[in-house]
C-alpha cells in the first residue's frame, strides 16, 4: 500500500508520524525494549502527546533476529497467529547498551539501535551491512477513512534483488512490484494468487519474514525505489530478520522457523490422472481411461475424481452420484485392485442442497455473520456456507466425513479452494476476521491432512491442495491453480511454482496441458516433459479429458516416456524430497537458489533445478526452439551423455521427445531399476551415473528407502584414469557404475566395490 505522493509529500488525507531514535532503553540478557517517540526528544515536555511505538528486540534462533513494533498494545487482537518456533538450545545472545547505541546480537548476526536522532537500525553479519530502517522508515500511518496502518522501510542497495513472498506468476524478481498477501481465487495471469506468503528472500545474504497472518502488503522499490515497505492494519508489527548467507541457508532457518514439509508417500510421485472438471464420466468412462493407459503400457499410480463425483448443486455432501456411480465401493475396490491410489476432490463449502448445511447449521459448525446468522451466497454453490474450523466440534464434524470416504477406499484429497473468506463475519473462537482470512487456509488443510494421517499413518498422508499460507509448507502437495492451455501459462505456471519454493514450499505440481480450455497437441506434449520433471505430475483439465490418445499418437509415446524417466529418476528425485522435508530445500529450485553467486542466475525463471543436480529448461514453442544458461563447467545431457560447456547461454531445437536436461558437473546421479512405478526397492539394482568427476574429487551418494530413510550408502571417488566405487552402508543388493561413454560395471549382491577404467586420465569421466 502506497502511502506517499513521490519523496516529500503524502497522499491526500494520509497523515504519518515516524520512529526518530531509540530514545527509552531497557535491556536483559536475551532482549532489548525501546521507547521509539515520533518527535525529537530535547526537553520532558517533548515527551507529552504524540504517538510513542514500542520495539522490542529478540532472537528465537541462531541468525534470526525478531523486531515487534506496537502502537497501542490494547488493540492487537489474540488470534489467529503463526506457529513461530523458538530453538531453546540457540547460544545465548549478545546485548549491549551504551550512551550512543543499544544492540544485540544472534550469533553472527547483529542489529544497531542509535540512540540519538535521526532514527537508525542496522541489521549487519560479520561486519557487513545487510540492510537497514532509517529515517522515516518505521512508524505508524493513519489513511483518510481514519484506518490505522503500521509500516517499515528497509534499504535496498545498489544491485539488490528480492525474491518470493509465495506464488507469484509474474517476473521471478520482486523489484518495482506491489504485493498484497491476501489470497484470492484468481488463476495464474495475473498480481493475485491462491498462496501469498509474507517472506522474501535478498541476494544480500538475508530473508525477512512479516509474521503477521492477514494482510501484508509490499512495496518493493515501487514507493521508494531504494527500499522494500511493508505494512499492516492495526497497531502492532512483527518481523524477522534471517541471515543466510546463502538462500539456501535462509530457507533452512525460515522453515526452522515455521515448519518443513512432510515427506509425500512415494507413490505420490508417480502419474495421477484426472475425470477433468465438468467433463461427463461414470464408471465406464473411467475403466475405459485406465484400460486405455493399461493397453498403452502407459504407468499410472493415481486416479483423481473431481468435482461431479458427487451430485450439482450438493458440494459438499461427500455422497457419490447414485446415478453416475451406483457401486462406488465395488468401483474403487476394482480400481485398487489393479494397484491404483485414489484421490477425492473436496472444498471447505457446504450448499444449502446440500444434507450437511442444516446438519452444520444446527452444530454450529457453519461460519456466521455478525449479527448470528449464517454467512452465504450463490458464488460457486447455490447458498454456500463455509465451514468454520474454528467453532467446537467443526474440526472432528469434518473429519468424520473424510473417515467414511477412507474406509470406501479414498488414498488422498484434493483440497481445493480456501482463498474467497469473507471478513464480514464473526468466528466462533473470536479470530480477528481480517487476520483469519490467509490464515484459514492452514486450519482446513491441516484438518484434512491429520484425517489422512491418522487413518493411513503420517508417512502415507499427502494433498493436492491449492491455498496456503506460512506454515502451509508442512501440509504438501501444492498444485498452481487454474490455468489456460497455452505456453504462455505453462511459463506461468512455472513462475508460480519456482517463487513458491523460494517460500519453504517442497513440493508442487501443475495441471500437464492447462486447465482451461483443450491444448494444442504441441502445447500438451511440450507440457509433458515439463509435467514429469516436476516434483509431482497431474493430468488435469477443465471441460476436456487429458488422456493423451485423445491429442495424437505421438503423445502417448511422450507420456511413455517421461513417466518412465520420472521413475527411473526416483532413487535420485526421492533423495531430494528428503532433502526438502529435512532441510526446506524445494524438489524444485530457482536458479538463483543453487548458484547465487553467478549473477547470469538472479533473473532466470524459465529454467530450474530438480534437485541439487538436474537443470531443466522446458520448451515454451510447437516449433521446439529454446533458449537456456548453462551455468560453469562440463555439464552433460542425461538423455544422450553429450556434453554442453558453460558459463553461457545456447539456443537450440528439440523434438517432443527431449529438452534441455542437463547433469551438473562432478555429479553422481542414481537411477533405479524399474521404470513401470515409483515406489520400489531404489537400493535393489540401483546404478550410480558418474558425470565429470575430477580427478581427486569423491562423492558420497545416500539412496533412499521408500518411507526416508537410508536404503544405501556409496563413495565414488576418482584417481586418475580409475573410478572407484564401494558400497559403504545398505543390505547386499545388485548395484552398477555407469559412465555416459558407456562404460558400466555391475556387482551382484555380495559385491561391495566397482571399477571403471576410463578411456584417458585426462578425460571427462
């Protein structure tokens, strides 16, 4: 929200009163209170009226630095709030108060209060200056309608750039944007999104985090150019200062801060399949679809049932269509049998046609209007009503419905929609509605997935779910919303997705071909490729069926084969996965996230890393054209073990059956022995692929087990012309050692060591 009229003045009817100098003091061992006066202090009557803004100053964690900022304490509402995280095991911090300056420091990260006018904190790592509030920065801002605004400035330097604030689809960079964090059903083209997060990451080295559940708004260099501005309405401010100093650093700490994913079953990471959205099916359409994938030899793991599988106008009663699906037991009983996971869509809405409104009504399970009635319209369901999690008894009333889908054989939900809350209403715990607007997508997705994993076990729990907020990382999966079919949303999409990873989130997926609209055959085969090097992969549209037969004959050969790409890929893609949910590292990564030293990255957002070692570039033409950086070094294709020097850009064609795919120099990459589904022994007949390995150089690879934990463990290292691998951890398991020249060695079960002498000492591999 823009608050000024270009440098000196303020908009019409808009009056500020700013911070000038930490002017009151106390301080204990852990943390630091300052009296902030909005007017120079020279004599005791300066200090009567005028607004005075308490700052307290503390660190949860190692590295982290909390500022809370509160004009009148009596007006902050209790709830709802995020579940910040304090390490009670962080070194103690450093606090320090003289005549001139108040500080305190969080290992290696410290922050500078002056004393004196003008108003200065400076948050600094190793001596470095990070950023800064400085004049006119930090204070309080009252709007014409007599609205009452918090707001803080930090300096953007020569050369910054800013990063996430959760899924954006616009340019990958946040400079010269405005950001509202307030989700909104909105597609992907344009400013509003369904997963706003107030957190954002510097090529500076640091992350600042807004903890504040409503609505947030940004202002990155858009009202002053120099700075990031965020406010909020009310009267008290928290944020977080996070030091890296690399990204991945920051997000190790924010999701230390506010929770890592939970780790998807494995099955999740195969193909899921979709009815569509307002095409007609039944259960013959639906055998005949996976007939057709059968038939094909086209693997699939999941079906998804949208909307229709229950009857218009009855969303949600979670009763099957009698009329389009008589046997609904006896139909996912036959599906299942032939090895199949089975995803039910769902929303947090009730119709009024629907059995569950009077039944909800009369629990109190509803969410209400001010004045005691139930809150409703006709947007999307004729007289929705909108469950209120927060009411006694909702939660479970809910979650009772989704046992008995469970036990009918469901596997997992899709949770769609959560943004359109409205804020004219009253909630039954009393949350402040503004605040619990974001927010409620949390408590729904969270009530959804503690069903799935009850009933099925925390390690079998997994979502497809569309809202979020922070905190929303630990509930995956995300997919990115409605699109339309074209290459234009597919790169969108992928904005989308690469700025909410930059958020902590781990896992997301997109639907292959778009959602509105049918596809091109180009557009949907292109999608493909991009679909299955993804972290999850979805066929899913709107008025048309995504099975590929129904596009041509050569998409089914793509699908083929990238799905069993994907699966030969797992040993190596469900190691990353571990990785997220341990560390907070996405599956998929921005450029800039693994390589924020070559500043060629800071701005790519049409290319990415899946994983720590695989650069992806899909192909946005029909006609196959691609431009792509390739960052340093000998990299190598995985699809045909040709080479591609770096640093720079290259522009090439591919058919629909490739793309830029591209093994990180020194990389071990292991793939799996089966390519028909992804969950399966990686340990049994894994093959590590050694690429460009420097003499000298050795690589520890840890192959997962299908629950995440450690199937295997091998060094590989390199001495001159040998290549050397050994088996240090793991059951005796046939295991290989490849080379792209395609040299392989391969040991049965009761070898522990592999050799491959290659053709030179001077070459490659």
């Amino acid at each position: 929200m823009k608050f000024k009229d270009g440098y000196w003045r303020m908009r019409p009817g808009v009056r500020g009163e700013y911070a000038t100098a930490a002017h009151d003091v106390t301080a204990d061992a852990a943390a630091l209170r300052v009296l902030a006066p909005t007017r120079p202090i020279t004599r005791r009557g300066n200090t009567i009226d005028g607004p005075v803004l308490t700052v307290d100053v503390s660190s949860p964690m190692a590295e982290v630095i909390r500022v809370r900022v509160v004009h009148f304490a009596g007006s902050v509402p209790d709830a709802p709030a995020f579940d910040v995280r304090e390490d009670p095991d962080a070194p103690p911090v450093r606090v320090s108060v003289d005549g001139d300056e108040a500080s305190l420091a969080s290992g290696s990260l410290e922050v500078r209060l002056r004393r004196d006018t003008p108003w200065d904190m400076t948050f600094t790592a190793g001596g470095r200056e990070l950023t800064r509030s400085g004049a006119k920065c930090l204070g309080v801002m009252t709007d014409p309608d007599d609205r009452h605004f918090m707001v803080e400035q930090l300096r953007l330097s020569a050369s910054e750039l800013v990063y996430g604030l959760g899924e954006r689809f616009g340019a990958l960079t946040r400079n010269g944007q405005t950001v509202d964090v307030w989700n909104e059903d909105g597609g992907t083209s344009s400013e509003i999104a369904y997963k706003n997060i107030p957190f954002y990451l510097s090529n500076r080295g640091y992350g600042v985090f807004v903890n504040h559940p409503g609505r947030v708004s940004f202002e990155v260099g858009s009202e002053t150019v120099s700075r990031v501005q965020f406010s909020v309405e009310g009267h008290d401010l928290e944020y977080l200062v996070i030091h890296g100093p690399t990204p991945a650093d920051i997000l190790r700490r924010y999701t230390a801060l506010t929770g890592r994913p939970a780790l998807p079953p494995a099955w999740s990471f195969g193909l899921w399949l979709s009815t569509s959205f307002t095409t007609d099916y039944d259960e013959a359409t639906v055998s005949s679809f996976v007939d057709g994938m059968a038939e094909r030899n086209l693997p699939l793991s999941v079906f998804h049932f949208d909307c229709f599988w229950m009857r218009q106008y009855r969303w949600c009663d979670f009763v099957w269509d009698p009329d389009v699906f008589p046997d609904p037991e006896g139909m996912l009983r036959r599906l299942k049998e032939r090895g199949l996971k089975i995803s039910l869509w769902l929303n947090p809405y009730i119709g009024q046609a629907s059995a569950l409104f009077e039944e909800g009504r009369k629990g109190g399970y509803l969410l209400r209007r001010p004045d005691g009635r139930v809150w409703q319209d006709d947007h999307w369901q004729a007289g929705r009503a909108l469950v209120d999690f927060t009411a006694p008894g909702a939660r479970e009333w809910f979650a009772g419905k989704l046992r008995a889908l469970l036990d009918m054989g469901a596997d997992a939900f899709k949770t769609d929609f959560g943004e359109r809350v409205p804020t004219d209403v009253a909630w039954a715990d009393g949350s402040d509605p503004e605040r619990m607007h974001n927010y409620y997508s949390l408590i729904y997705n969270q009530t959804v997935h503690d069903v799935l994993a009850e009933r099925n076990g925390a390690a079998e729990a997994v979502l497809f779910a569309r809202s979020a907020t922070v905190g929303g990382q630990r509930l995956p999966v995300h997919w990115g919303g409605d699109c339309e079919s074209t290459f234009e949303a597919m790169a969108e999409s992928l904005r989308g997705g690469l700025s909410l990873g930059m958020a902590g989130f781990g896992f997301w997926s997109h639907d292959i071909g778009g959602f509105e609209g049918r596809p091109d055959p180009a557009v949907f085969k292109r999608w493909i490729a991009f679909g299955l090097l993804s972290s999850h992969s979805r066929l899913h549209g709107s008025g048309s069926y995504r099975v590929p037969w129904l596009f041509d004959e050569e998409s089914v050969d793509v699908l083929r084969s990238f799905t069993e790409l994907k699966h030969r890929l797992m040993p190596y893609l469900y190691g990353a996965a571990v990785q997220a949910s341990s560390e907070g590292m996405p599956v998929m990564r921005a450029m800039q996230l693994e390589f924020p030293d070559d500043r060629a990255c800071d701005y790519l957002d049409a290319q990415y890393m899946l994983g720590p070692d695989l650069l992806v570039a899909p192909v946005f033409s029909a006609e196959g054209e691609v431009s792509y950086y390739v960052p340093a070094g000998t990299w190598t294709r995985l699809l045909d073990g040709t080479t591609v020097e770096g640093p720079g850009w290259r522009t090439e064609r591919h058919g629909f059956d490739s793309l830029p795919l591209l093994v990180r120099p020194g990389a071990v990459v292991p793939t799996g022995a089966r390519s028909d589904r992804p969950d399966y022994d990686y340990a049994d007949g894994v093959t590590l692929n050694v690429h460009g390995l420097a003499d000298g150089e050795r690589r520890t690879v840890t192959v997962p087990t299908t629950e995440g934990g450690v199937g295997a463990v091998f060094e590989v290292s390199r001495s001159g012309d040998r290549l050397h691998a050994a088996r240090l951890e793991g059951a005796p398991a046939p295991w290989h050692l490849s080379v792209p020249s395609g040299a392989r060695a391969s040991a049965d079960a009761a070898t522990g060591e592999l050799q491959i002498v290659l053709d030179s000492p001077d070459s490659k591999e």
